[in-house]
C-alpha cells in the first residue's frame, strides 16, 4: 500500500506579533478615517452655518461710490446688523432697483 503525502495547501501562519503588529495598524488606519471623516463634516457644517448667518443675520456689504465720504469711503466693508430699531445718525441699508443703497437717517417718524 502507497503511502500518501498530503501537503499543506495554506502557506505558513505568520508568527503572533507580525499579526498584532498589523491588526495595530489596520486599527490606526480605521482611526484615523473615522477622524478625518468627522472633522471634514464638521467643516462643512460650520460653512453652511456662516453662509447662513451671513445672509441672514449678519450681511456684509462692500461700499461703491463715494455719497458717504468721511464716514464711508469707497471700497470699505460694512457688516450690517438686521434691526427693525433705528435712532437718528444710524445708517440704512436697502435695496433699490437691484442695487444696494446705504443712507444716514437724518430724521425719524414725528421728527
């Protein structure tokens, strides 16, 4: 009767520590993902929301022209705050055919 030789078709098993080794860095990897993953969405949240509060809230306007001479001059930038409160002195900003106007108030209602 033949003996038969039956070979191991696996190759060897790597040794314990090459395999912590790269169950370790697999670790860190997924870490590291998980990580830039999140910071990436929180960037992104944290622009819609400064979009939205510069819209909405907070709008910043570039001044052209030079009708407010010593307060404003040509080219500055003027971030405005939404208020239905306005004194004597503030200035105003609206919207006028399409075009941003910004005025002194020189009187209010009974003035």
């Amino acid at each position: 009767m033949k003996k038969q030789i039956v070979k191991n078709s696996q190759p060897d098993m790597p040794p314990l520590g090459a395999l912590q080794k790269e169950l370790k860095r697999e670790r860190y990897r997924r870490r590291f993902r998980r990580l830039l993953r999140s910071t990436v969405n929180a960037l992104i949240v944290v622009a819609a929301v400064a979009a939205l509060v510069a819209t909405l809230v907070l709008p910043v306007l570039q001044i052209a022209g030079t009708s407010m001479e010593p307060s404003l001059c040509d080219g500055d930038i003027v971030l405005l705050v939404k208020t239905n409160h306005m004194d004597t002195g503030d200035l105003c900003a609206f919207y006028y055919s399409n075009k941003i106007l910004i005025k002194r108030i020189i009187a209010g209602p009974g003035d």
